[in-house]
C-alpha cells in the first residue's frame, strides 16, 4: 500500500517567522526546510511534498493572491498521485482565503488551510503542531467531501463557518455558532459532524471586480456610500447593526448606489447570527430589502465581500448574485 502524498504550499505568514536578531520584532524568514525536516521524522507514513507560493504577511494577501493560489491548488487537486493539499497562510485573513477556495474549488480531496499564533522564535511555538495536524487531516479519507477545512489548535472547522475571534489566542479560530467540525487526539482525526454545503462554486476566468465594506454604527452617514460610488466600485458590503439594520442617515446613500446598478450586501456586524428583512422603519431590514439590497444570511462581511467580488468577476445579473447568496444560508 503506496503512501499519502501531501503537497504542503507555503504562502507566508507567522507561521513562516521569526524575530529579527537587532529589532526582535517579527519578520519574514524561510523555514519550509526546518520544519519538513522535522515533520518528515514524525510523520513517516505520510509522503510530503512542498511548493512555496510566496513569503507574504497575510494582511498583503491580496484578492488576485488568492485566485492565483486556487488555480495553483486546482492544479495539484488534478494530480492523481497527490491525495491532498495544506496550505500555510497568515492568520490575518486567512479565514478570506479559505472561503475563497472554498467558493472556487470543486474537489473531493481534501484542502486543509493552517498556520500559526506564534513565531519560530517563541516559546510555545504553534506552527508546527497544526501542520502536523493539518496533515493528518488532509491524509484522512473521512476528510473527503467537506470543502475547504481550517485546521489549528487541533480543532477541524469549515473554511465557510470559522472565523479569527481573538487577536492572540491559539485558539482564535472558532465556529462561534456551530462549533468545530471535528478534532485531531494524537493520530487520530475525529470527525463530529458534517457540514451545510455546498454553495454554488464561483470559478471566474478572472477577477475583475472591487467591492469594499462599509461598517455601520450610530449615526453613520452615507459620506463613505457615496465617495465609492464616485469611485465606480463595483460593489459594496454593509456591515449593518443587529438584525440587518442601518441609520436612516446610511439610507441615501444605499438607494444611490442600487440606482447606480451597484449591489448593496448586508452582513452584521454582530458576530453570531442571520441578518433578514425583520424591521420595517427606515433603515430596517425591511425597508432595505424594498430598496433592493441583497441580504447575506449569516456570513461576516469579510466573506461576503469575497463572495461578491468573485460573482461580479462572472456575472453582473443582479438576480443572479442574489441567488448566489442566498445559496449555503444557514
């Protein structure tokens, strides 16, 4: 019986850090050998291969990065020698970068996205125990079918479901609602449940659109709306309050940009739970569904505006964008 091969592709990030000599603040540095060598040894059932895509900080981790990464993993998913992909990735946006392949991929194997809380250099370093589980994880058959899988602090979560929820705990990544999908004891990957997939997959030639995201709170006015209308965006994501719901203030400024042909999604800026159509004043949810905007179900804005920008690279139908997001709500 021939072993697993994993190609393991390296973008960067803190798991590929450490402290700089003179400043001790943390930078860059190339260790994919260092730490080959060392899971190599711990894992000898288990071929690895290795391809760097880049040394990136993840806040430099860009739209077309990730388009590119998911052509590249596509193509390594296609090799029937290899049984599954592990990327390394900041922590930063690493929950964007997921959901992107996640959108994008249509693969039975499994993708695993990891990376770490701590630098080589720490104490307590964090990288090499989720690359260990991460490859555990995308060895494992019963990791099949389950879209693009987040694996760190041994804990299994759907890349559409977990979220960064702590700027240095190690373990920030959680499904704040569901919980993990599974865990990793030891050797063995342990699988809870499965997940509510799949959405439609995305797979535009290429990526043609800009959408940002404009974050609601008390008082806010439509200044933000309207300087990226001026600025033709192609899209625009409102982080809304609670249910779905923004200051009347916000509301010109929405109805401009729907009249302008640009779509309006609405997230919350709550961390758990659905944004709907519930309140009927101005600025309510009701009232901004009359005006055309498009709800986003239960994903945070970070996702939705990934989402968006890789359907408006394929179709600028707005109906068809709705049923796009109206697609894996929960």
């Amino acid at each position: 019986m021939r072993k697993k091969s994993i190609m393991i592709v390296f973008t960067g990030g803190t798991i590929s850090m450490h402290k700089h000599e003179s400043t001790f603040k943390t930078v860059i540095n190339d260790n994919q050998n260092e730490l080959l060598k060392i899971l190599e040894s711990n894992i000898p059932h288990v071929e690895l291969l290795s391809h760097q895509f880049s040394m990136k900080p993840s806040p430099a981790v860009t739209p077309g990065d990730m388009f590119n990464l998911a052509k590249l993993t596509n193509q390594y998913i296609e090799n029937p020698n290899i049984d599954g992909v592990v990327i390394t990735h900041g922590t930063d946006t690493l929950e964007e970068t997921a959901y992107f392949l996640d959108l994008y991929l249509n693969t039975k194997k499994p993708v695993v996205v990891t990376g770490s809380m701590r630098n080589f250099s720490e104490l307590g370093y964090d990288g090499l125990s989720n690359l260990h589980s991460s490859i555990l994880v995308a060895s494992s058959s019963e990791s099949k079918n389950l879209g693009i899988l987040v694996v760190l602090n041994d804990e299994i979560n759907s890349a559409r479901e977990v979220t960064k929820s702590h700027t240095m705990a190690l373990d920030t990544f959680k499904s704040l609602e569901f919980g993990p999908l599974g865990i990793v004891d030891q050797e063995r990957v342990i699988y809870y449940r499965n997940t509510h997939h799949h959405e439609s997959f995305i797979t535009p030639n290429q990526l043609s659109a800009d959408v940002e995201i404009v974050k609601a709170s008390a008082g806010s006015s439509s200044v933000l709306l309207n300087l990226l209308i001026d600025q033709k965006i192609n899209g625009i994501i409102v982080e809304a309050l609670g249910r779905g719901n923004v200051p009347e203030t916000m509301v010109d400024g929405i109805k401009r940009a729907i009249k302008n042909n640009i779509p309006v999604i609405i997230t919350s800026r709550s961390p758990m739970g659905r944004v709907l159509d519930t309140y009927g004043y101005e600025g309510g949810g009701a009232h901004l569904m009359s005006l055309g905007v498009i709800f986003a179900g239960n994903l945070n804005s970070q996702k939705a505006r990934i989402k968006l920008i890789l359907a408006l690279s394929l179709t600028n139908d707005q109906e068809q964008i709705r049923k796009y997001f109206s697609e894996g709500d929960y």
